[in-house]
C-alpha cells in the first residue's frame, strides 16, 4: 500500500514540477492549477470510504436531510444517495455555522445534486465531511435541471 501511495505521491509531485515553469511563465495561472487538482480529487459518495483523512471534493445527490434542533451541537445532516440511517455518505453541518447559510441547509439542499469539499472523516462506520461553510458545498445545477 505505501509502495502505490509513493508512486502516487511521485506522479503528483511530477505534474506539479511540471507545471512550475508555466505558472512562471504566466501560461497557467494558479487558478488552473487548483481546478485541476479539484477534478483530480472528486469522488462519487460511494469512493469517499477508501479516502478518509483526505481533503477532496465527494459529489452526490442529497437523499435526506434533517436538522436535529433538540441534539448537542444542533446538526444538520445531509445524507447523500441513500437516506439516514443507511446513507453513504453525510455531510455535517453544525448548529455554530447555520447561520452563515442565507437558507436553510436542509430545504436549500434537499433532492439536489451538490459537491462538498473538505477533510473526509468516518463516523460510526459512514464518511462524512463537516462543513463550516456555504463555500463548502456546491450544487451541481446541470444535473439538477429538469429533464424534457
């Protein structure tokens, strides 16, 4: 496991060294290179598992959501492809944060597909990201559009 890790670790290192002289050149702006690491690190919600520790983009469609206004901290939860309690994966959002949110987590997401960036950790079995900020997650509006 290592051994691929290094090798992994190689081939991104690489791309950077790469990448270096565009970025002095002015042929890449940084912006690119942050996108490209972004696309690099997007998961489904079903690949979040095997990525736990590491910061990444998990995308999927939002199954259920619940604000637990009575629960310690006052979380929300965002299930995403399958609903509570056999959820693939949870996106967490703290009661501390809600309000940085000009619409409730819990209705502005429901039934959408969204992306959430952040650390990957494990909860009682389940991958979750906690999300500190709207900045955090976004919708994915092409697979939200209504089909004709």
């Amino acid at each position: 496991m290592s051994s691929v890790l290094l090798r992994l670790g190689s081939f991104v290192l690489a791309i950077q060294l790469a990448a270096a002289p565009l970025l002095a050149q002015g042929v890449l702006s940084r912006a690119d290179t942050q996108r490209h690491e972004q696309r690099q690190n997007t998961l489904s919600a079903n690949q979040a598992k095997d990525h736990v520790g590491e910061k990444a983009t998990v995308c999927g469609t939002v199954a259920s959501s619940r604000y637990a206004a009575s629960s310690h901290g006052q979380p929300t939860f965002l299930n995403l492809e399958r609903p509570y309690p056999i959820a693939v994966f949870t996106v967490v959002i703290w009661g501390s944060a809600r309000a940085t949110f000009s619409e409730a987590p819990e209705v502005a997401y429901r039934d959408k597909k969204i992306c959430v960036t952040g650390v990957i950790s494990l909860y009682r079995g389940t991958p979750q990201t906690v999300v500190s900020t709207p900045g955090m997650i976004a919708v994915d509006n092409k697979m939200n559009q209504p089909r004709n």
